[in-house]
C-alpha cells in the first residue's frame, strides 16, 4: 500500500497531472482520425520522453495508449472509417446506430464499454504480473531461450491471415537485429564498416520508420483522401440517445464476456487489439438470441467490440512486465522507452523498480478516469478535429518524425534508418505482411541469442538441454502446438465456400 500511496502522490502533481491529460487529449484524436494508429502516436512520442523522469514519461506513453483504443470508436460510429484497426468490428454496428440517429449513444456505450474492458485488464495485470514474474525466478538460460522461441513463434504465426507472411516479418526482424556487435563477444556483424551500425540499428528511428513512416506513404498513395461522410451530431434526438435499462441488459453479459476474451488475447505476444475485437464481437454475435440484428444497428455488438479491444491495454502489459516479452506493438515500444530510461523488465523488475512497476499501474488507472472523462465532456469539440484535412496534418507529422528520429542520437544516419525502415514497412504492407511480428522479433532476437548461447555454453554445445529441463521442453511443446494449430485452421480455411456454407 505505501507504494500504491506513493504513486499516487507522484502522480497527482499538477505538472503529471497536466502531462497526462494532454496525452489523453492527444490519444483520443489521434485514435479518431483515420489512417493515424496508436501505435504511431506512442512511437512518435518516444523521443520526447527522453530528457523526463521515468514517472512522467510512462504517464505521457500510458495516457496516448489508453484513450487512442477508444479514440477509433468516435470515426468508426460517426464516419464508418475506424480510426485504429481495433476499432474495425465496431463500425459494423456504431455506424448503423449513428445512421437511425443514435449516434451519441453508440458514442456512450463504446466510452462505458472501454472504461470496463480497460479497467478489468489493469486489475488483471496487479494480480497476475507478480505471481508470473516470481515463477519467470525459477528461470535458467535454457528455459528464457525456449520461452523466447514460444514467443517468436506465436508473434509469427499468429499475426495475420498467413502464417508464412508471418514468419517471413519475424525473419527480417530476426535479421535485422543481428546487425551490430556480437552480444557475447562484440564482434562487429554486417556493419560492412559503417560505424553507426556498431550499436544496431537505432530502434526509435526504426520503429517511427514502421509506423509513422509507412503509414504516410500509404495515405499518400490514397491522396490523403477518404471520401466518407460524417454523421453530424447536432440536433440529435435526446431521449433516442440514452442508453435504456433493456440495452444495459442486453450488454451486459456480451461486454463483461469480451473484457475476458480481450484480456487473455492480450496476454499473447503480438496479436493485439484487432484481434481481439473481432473475437469479442463474434463471441456476442454466437451467444445472441438475436443474431439477425448485427450488422444492424445492435448496440450490444458495440459494447462486446469495445469491451474487447480496450482489455487489450492492461493484459498486454503482463507479459511486458514479467517476461519482458511486449504483447503487441504499443508495448514493445514501450519496452523500449523503459529501456531508455534504464529499467530493465522481467521478473527483477519487481525487485529492482517497484516503484515504476506502482506508477504504471496508478497511471493506468489514471488515464481510464481521463477518458471517461475527456469522453463525457469534450466529445463534440474532438469530433470536430476530423475535419482537419490529412494534407495539412501529415507534413506536421513528418517534421515530428524527422526531429524525433535525429534527437536520438544527434544523428542524421538514424534519419535514414527511419526513412528505410518506412519504406519496408510500407512495401510489406502492399504484399500483406504484417509489420507487428516484425518489431516484435526485432525486440526479443538479441535476448534470445544471448539465452541460447549461455544455455549451450552450460551443456558444452548439447542441444539435450533444452529437452532435458521440464519448463524449456514445455514451453518447445507449446511452439510445435501453435504451429499445428495454425496449419489446421489455414487448411480448414482453404476449403471450397460451397463446404463451409454446409
């Protein structure tokens, strides 16, 4: 408790306070203007964490990851254009309801649905991330080497519809992680003699790169256009905007379901919100007695989306925090920006940082009662900031990704690692692989080769030892299930229609 005390007072200083409500302001626009992601609003703020305190910092990074989930349901209810990839499932019926005239309550049930699933992950993750760090003790090299190999294959494999599109991203990220000096011997690998590449690639001006980078290049190619048309939420009828006891009946039970759903899909490394919101609001769909009105305008498939996606925050933090293995983009950029600040995640972190481990999670907390709020009082004002036009707000964007990506190092090289890794990011979006495992693989490749090497450096270059010990063989099993697992599902998809139909 004096921990939790603490954090909080840190917390409620003006100048935090402050910090975070500008993040959620920014988190919440940013969710809800199409074509911009979270995960870009988090990778482009990075670099301005660099010279804050550690507190300050999470609460910035926390408060944009929070309300840009949310953020998406405001286009995706009122444009039929999700504003984050989370948001997708939620249009199918928030733009119904908004085109009946009860867009304010769409709007109401995505932010009620949203604080629950944020809300239930954050509890989830004080409960479940110490008793998991304190098993991940009991860890050798062996056994973090085959928890890694888990990891990477599940990033791989399950990102996207296919699984070799998959595990060609988690390959380049592989790759691309090997460039600089051996780990254990700092021999200097694939720097074909150009110094900067001594330390790797820079990993803020990679993942801007990715991201922001890649997703300017793909607007561009669209014009900057989306040609949707807003619903206006003036003169709206009051009384067909309230949410009636029937309707918080009908949601109840889909909502509290998919803050399950989304929770446990956030745990897994590198699946992220998307999915989640797609497996929460097909759950409602399965278990509705009235499965004919999705798609429709049913309220309930808005709370079970929301519900779902938003549970994502929380979980996907618990194996950030206790393994150091990131649960989806956002994530493994905020990994990173710990990183920065020189606080190591995994079981020690507990040990070592518990007061950053507190901050986190009263910052959670923190940003859930910002947007609740921000979305009860200033929702008309934000709706209007979708009107700004993309050829003004992108070039903006740039100049951030420019200045971010230099400040780092002071480096104009690193500048040019943004703008080829941009240029991946965006060749591999035209070819449908997914980018997440990417980064992910990016992240997680150089603690891998360091557990493998020191595992066989224990058993004299016996491979046995990753068989013999009874975790690191499990953890082997579990990889080979999802890989069979995958294989099946793509096999019973490939299927002619006419089969699946019966």
């Amino acid at each position: 408790m004096e921990l939790f005390v603490n954090a909080i007072v840190e917390i409620a200083q003006p100048v935090n306070l402050a910090i975070l409500l500008v993040s959620t302001v920014v988190g919440v626009i940013v969710g809800a203007i199409p074509g911009l992601t979270v995960t870009m609003a988090v990778a482009l703020a990075v670099p301005l964490t660099i010279w804050m305190d550690t507190t300050p910092a999470m609460l910035m990074l926390l408060g944009l990851y929070g309300s840009g989930i949310y953020g998406g349901s405001i286009s995706a209810c009122l444009l039929n254009a999700p504003g984050t990839p989370a948001s997708a499932a939620t249009s199918l019926d928030g733009y119904e309801l908004g085109r009946q005239g009860q867009a304010g309550k769409a709007l109401k049930m995505a932010l009620y649905a949203s604080i629950y699933g944020g809300l239930f992950s954050v509890v989830l993750l004080i409960l479940i991330a110490p008793q998991l760090a304190e098993f991940a003790l009991k860890f050798g090299p062996a056994e973090i080497a085959c928890l890694l190999i888990f990891a990477l294959t599940v990033v791989a494999v399950l990102s996207g519809d296919s699984m070799l599109k998959g595990l060609l991203a988690a390959g380049i990220g592989m790759l691309m992680a090997t460039v600089g000096a051996d780990p254990m011997l700092s021999v200097p690998r694939f720097t074909f003699g150009t110094f900067e590449l001594f330390d790797g690639f820079a990993y803020i001006p990679l993942l801007i790169g990715l991201f922001a980078i890649a997703e300017m290049f793909t607007q561009a190619e669209q014009s900057f256009t989306t040609g949707v048309k807003m619903i206006d939420l003036k003169g709206a009828d009051r009384d067909a905007n309230r949410i009636t006891g029937q309707e918080w009946r009908l949601c109840a039970v889909p909502m509290i379901r998919s803050g399950v759903l989304g929770s446990f899909i956030g745990m897994l490394p590198g699946l992220g919100a998307a999915v989640a919101t797609f497996l929460g609001y097909g759950e409602a769909k399965r278990a509705s007695r009235r499965p004919e009105k999705f798609g429709k305008g049913a309220i309930e498939g808005v709370a079970a989306s929301e519900s779902a996606n938003n549970a994502v925050t929380g979980s996907a933090m618990i194996p950030m925090l206790a393994l150091a293995i990131p649960g989806d983009p956002p994530t493994a950029i905020l990994l990173g920006a710990l990183m920065i600040h020189g606080v190591t995640t995994g079981p020690l972190i507990f040990t070592n940082h518990p007061d950053v481990v507190y901050s986190i999670y009263v910052a959670l907390f923190a940003a859930l009662a910002f947007t609740g709020l921000i979305g009860g009082l200033a929702m008309r004002p934000i709706v209007q900031v979708l009107k700004v036009p993309k050829v003004v707000l992108y070039p903006v964007i740039l100049s951030m990704c420019v200045a971010g990506s230099y400040a780092m190092r002071n480096s104009v090289f690193d500048v040019f690692v943004m703008l080829g890794a941009g240029l991946l990011g965006y060749v591999l979006r035209l070819f449908g692989v997914p980018v997440a495992p990417l980064l992910i693989a990016f992240i997680l490749t150089r603690p891998f080769e360091e557990s493998m090497r020191q595992a066989l450096v224990k058993s004299e270059g016996s491979l046995m030892i990753f068989l013999t010990q009874p975790i690191a063989a499990f953890f082997l099993v579990l990889a080979v299930g999802a890989i069979l697992l995958t294989v099946r599902r793509q096999i019973k998809h490939r299927q002619p229609v006419g089969l699946e139909n019966e």
